[in-house]
C-alpha cells in the first residue's frame, strides 16, 4: 500500500492531526493507524465498516480496506456514498471543521495540507465533503454544500479528471439549490394549541411540538402546504412534561411530508385531598378580583 501521508515509523501523531490528514489529503497511512488503534486490527475494524454499512442500508457497498485502495471486490455505488456522508454530516456534523480545511500543515510546518475538494474554495456554501482517487476508479467526490437551511450532497463517480469531478459536483448542486428549499413544518417548543386537563389542580394545558421538523420541497410549492391536528380524546392528570398528548401531520399537495408529536407544555399534578384546598383558595381568589 502506498503510503499518501509519508509517515515515519515511530512517528507520533494525535487524532486531531490524522483525522486532519484523512479529511484533506486522503492520508492512508493515517486511516491504517487509526483503524488499528480503534479496533485492533485493519482486518478488524474493516468488519465493523461493513456492519455499519449494512445498518444504513448501503445494499451495493462491500469494504476490503479501510482506505479505499484499489482491491479486489472493494466496491460500492454513488447512492451509498451520499447515505454514508448523509449520515456523517447530519450524526457527526463536527467533520466540517476538518472536511471545510483548504490548506493547512502538520509537523511544525513541515507537511503542506492542500484539499484537492476545489469547492471548498469556490463555492458557496460548500462544506465538504471528501474526494477520492486510484487507477481504476478514476475520479470522484462527494461534495456537500447548504444555503438557507438547505444541504445537499451530490455525488460524483468515474469522472475522467480531476476538473470533471469537481465541474460535474457543482453542476448538481447548483440545479439542486435553484430547484428545491427548504421548508420548516414545526418548531421546537412553539405553542400549537391549549387544551382542557380533567382532575388536575390546573384545567388547562399547552400543547407544544416536541421537534422541529421540515422538508426538502420543490420550489414554488409552499403555499400548497396544509396540517392536520390530532389531539388525545379526555386528556386528565397526572401529566409530566413532555407527555405526548397529540401530533400534527403536515402535507404538501395531499402528501405526508412531515409529522411532530405534540407534548406538554408543563407537568400537571392531579387533584386530591391534600392539594384540593390549594386549588379552591386560587380560583377563588380570581372570582374575587
């Protein structure tokens, strides 16, 4: 294998300065390194890059190594590329403090970093995502970019040049971003409706969403969007919390495009005895006001 980082043997380097390495000039020697540190073994940790592939549904993928050399059987698809960075950036979106590097160096100065992902430099938004390259299969790159609350991820295979992968990435993503947006469905926390709370010391509740949601839609498309609210028949106390008490569908031309659950606002004890004088002293109080 050749090594594209040129380490020495013996040579020490801390996580952050492989993973930089990885990230921005395909170091293979580093990914070698990590691989056996994380789970013994190359052969080891190449088990456990199958798995995971297997477990996000990337049903064309097979791994021989943990680099990507050319190597009999090692394959996979443009669709399971853009799953595993789908999942890299939205699980551990912290890569893009790597993957967004366009130059830099390691070893006081002494080993150059220059990403050969061109977008980072030119194109708006980008964020990644990592470019790849050998005999046989020639260029590629899985480049990621977001404007507006809008990521995409296009994925480019086999491209004859380096050029070609990066013109073709950004073809892609230009017709991505003047095509589709971004629409936010639901927020966090925001007030949806308050309802009635039998046999608690309070009478009423708010239900708020418990996630923001949203969906990618084609553009021009959004004043089609329309909601169905669909509230727990005689809620009653006890209530913590966070209980879900309801949920809101979302559609966009008849079509499910999101849903969120609606939850408490607040916890709700239920009447008893003990708090039974509590409740009467403070509503009637307000009927005295």
């Amino acid at each position: 294998m050749a090594l594209k980082f040129g380490s020495k043997f013996g040579e020490t380097l801390t996580v952050d300065e492989m993973l930089k390495a990885i990230c921005v000039v395909s170091a293979n020697d580093c990914c070698v390194a990590m691989s056996e540190h994380l789970a013994g073994s190359e052969e080891a940790f190449v088990q456990k890059m199958n798995k995971r592939a297997e477990e996000l549904g990337m049903k064309d993928t097979v791994f021989k190594n943990c680099h990507g050399i050319d190597e009999d059987d090692h394959l996979t698809s443009s669709y399971d590329i853009a799953l595993m960075s789908k999942e890299l950036l939205n699980n551990h979106p912290d890569v893009t403090k790597y993957t967004t590097i366009w130059m830099d160096s390691l070893r006081n100065g002494e080993s150059e970093l220059v990403n050969t992902n061109k977008l980072i430099r030119t194109y708006e938004g980008a964020t990644g995502l990592k470019t790849g390259s050998t005999s046989l299969a020639l260029y590629n790159l899985s480049a990621s970019a977001t404007r507006n609350n809008l990521s995409l991820i296009a994925v480019v295979m086999r491209a004859p040049t380096p050029n070609d992968r990066v013109s073709n990435a950004r073809t892609l993503l230009d017709y991505g971003f003047s095509s589709y947006e971004f629409l936010p469905t639901s927020t966090k926390d925001e007030i949806v409706q308050n309802v009635a709370v039998g046999k608690g010391i309070k009478t009423n509740v708010n239900l708020v969403y418990e996630n923001s949601t949203g969906s990618i839609i084609k553009k021009g498309n959004k004043s089609n969007l329309t909601n169905e609210i669909k509230i727990n028949e005689n809620i009653s106390a006890p209530i913590n919390k966070g209980d879900i008490l309801g949920k809101v569908d979302f559609y966009l031309n008849d079509e499910l495009i999101s849903s969120s659950n609606l939850v408490a606002e607040e916890s709700i004890k239920k009447m008893n005895s003990l708090n039974m004088f509590e409740y009467v002293s403070t509503h009637w109080s307000r009927l005295l006001r």
